[in-house]
C-alpha cells in the first residue's frame, strides 16, 4: 500500500481531495492550511518525487528535525553550489564568445519565486545556438567538467549533452541545443535560442519567455509528470502582466506551441483554482485536439503520475498527449 494510499484511508480521503490538499499546499503563494502533524509525513513522502517537499517543509514549519528536514537542507546546499557554478560557467562562456543562456531551475527560482528555497534544482541547464554546441563543449570541457561515458550516446540526436565534475560529483550540466529533445516532436515545435529570444522580444528571461521555457519543460520535455513544473508555470502566468496576456498568445501561437499552453495551462488553473491562469488558457484556439489534450490531462493524472498503481492509468493518459503531441496540428 502507497503512502498516499495510507493517508486517504486514514483521512477519509479520495484521490481528488488528497490530490487538491497536496497542490494547495505546493502553491508557494497560497496559505498554509492546517494539516495535522500525523498526515505530514505522509504528504511530504507523496510531495518528494514531485520535487515540491521543500514549500510542504517550510509551511510546516521549516523544522530541521521533522521528518524531510534533513533531505531538504541537503537540497538547498546543493542549489547553492550549483548556483555558484552557473555564476563561473556563464562568465566563462562569455569571455569565450559563446551566446549562452541559463534556463529553468534557477532562473525560476530568481525571477518567478518570492523564497528562492521554494524551486531548488539539480542541475544547471545551458541553452544555446545549435551552431555553437562545439564551442559551448571546449569552454565547459576547460573548466574540468567531463561527459560521462555510455555504451551508447544520443547527444547528437537528442541535442542535450550532459557534464559532470570530479570535484562536484552531485553537479549536473545539461548543455541544450533545443529544449525540444525528441526528434518526432521537433518535426511540429522545437524550441531553442532563437525561439526562447523570440518569445523575449530578444530578452531570454522576460516573462513570456519565462512562461514558454516553463509550458516547454512540462509537456515536451517531460511528460507534465511532476507538480513542480506545473507550480514554475503558475508562477510564470503570476509574473506576466494581465495587459500582455495577448501578445504572449501572439507569441506562443507563433512558436506551433498553442496545444501544449492550452492544455498545460488548463490543468494549472485546476489544480490551483486560480482565475488568471484560466483566463489566460481560454485565449488560445481550442480545436480537437486541445479538447482531447484537455481531458487526457486531468489535475489527478498529474498528481498521481510519481505514484504506484494510481501511477499507470496517469501514465496511459500522459502517454496518450504525447502521441497526440507528435500528430500534425
């Protein structure tokens, strides 16, 4: 039996309720409600592999002695580091010529989140021009940083090459050339430096931009598996002004992303009950496809994608977007 299991049981709780109390409660803005101290430890074991234990650990308390409070301080040192090492590899890149930009973790956790502790990363991901990818290798390769070695290597196809460090074993660079990995999907949306800069009007970290890199994590990078990615989206919609909600749809549009801001914006809306993401979910087309994307991707199938059993019918749907992902729009 999951601990999600045992809590519903103990609380008298179905999946939806179980489900709307673990969201309320990765909602970085929203207030912590009362939850007794016998069902903590059981939402912050269902909130772990979503990557949004550490907001459950502040609203209760911050407490280094509860249970998570050990596994979470290891994780914000661990986002120091790295924090530290984006400072010294985007320096580097730039001293070198190479157009570089840093996307996701925590440049969510610098422009998106009120407490920067709230998105914690484990890794540093690098975007840049897929005809500098040579280059972005010999600079990072300079700074110690080595690929580990694979019977078999899809970097090329994939555009994603991964460095690790003999000193920092825990450090992750992912070098991108398209945050868009899958060729099959590359062939109907692709997002790289051009299309990040574009989403900008030419600034990687403007609020569109932050809402594309966001919307593309979730639903072409991933699989909208993890309740993290669906909270850097909610924050992003909070950064974007309501005056620039029609130049984002504009913009999106224009980068074939409309299903993925669609359906990706409706279940953010669901899950955290917010009127600004749902407003902003009815701008964009809604054709078929949207409409079917829309009840594949369910609030429950996002919540219960990290959990046994519950797990496999979320995977069915999430599989079943991405097929619809890869047909033609």
């Amino acid at each position: 039996m999951t601990t999600g299991t045992c809590l519903a049981k103990r609380r008298g709780a179905t999946p939806v309720t179980q489900g709307a109390r673990l969201a309320n409660l990765a909602d970085p803005q929203a207030p912590a409600p009362a939850t007794p101290v016998a069902d903590r430890e059981a939402l912050l074991e269902l909130a772990r592999p979503h990557g949004v234990e550490n907001i459950l650990w502040r609203k209760f308390g911050a407490d280094i002695d509860a249970p998570g409070g050990a596994s979470t301080l290891h994780r914000i040192g661990q986002a120091m580091l790295l924090d530290g090492l984006r400072r010294e590899l985007s320096a580097a890149l730039a001293a070198e010529g190479v157009a570089a930009h840093v996307v996701k973790g925590p440049v969510f956790a610098e422009k998106l989140y009120a407490v920067r502790g709230d998105r914690l990363f484990s890794d540093i991901d690098l975007l840049v021009d897929v005809g500098a990818i040579e280059d972005a290798i010999r600079v990072i390769e300079g700074l110690g940083y080595v690929r580990p070695s694979k019977s078999w290597d899809n970097s090329q196809r994939d555009m994603e090459y991964k460095f690790g460090h003999p000193r920092h074993p825990t450090a992750l660079i992912e070098l991108h050339g398209n945050l868009v990995h899958y060729p099959q999907l590359r062939r109907r949306a692709t997002f790289g430096l051009p299309e990040l800069l574009a989403a900008g009007d030419g600034d990687g970290e403007a609020p569109t931009a932050l809402l594309a890199t966001a919307i593309v994590h979730g639903t072409l990078g991933h699989k909208l598996d993890r309740l993290v990615m669906l909270v850097d989206v909610l924050q992003a919609v909070r950064n974007l002004p309501r005056e620039d909600f029609d130049r984002a749809v504009t913009a999106l549009t224009a980068l074939r992303l409309d299903l993925e801001c669609a359906v990706c914006l409706s279940v953010v809306a669901r899950l955290f009950r917010d009127d600004a993401v749902a407003e902003l979910a009815e701008r964009f087309p809604a054709g078929p496809s949207v409409r079917l994307g829309k009840m594949l991707v369910s609030p429950e199938a996002v919540v219960y994608a990290q959990a046994e059993g519950a797990g496999r019918g979320s995977w069915a749907r999430r599989k079943t977007f991405r097929l619809l992902q890869c047909l033609p729009q």
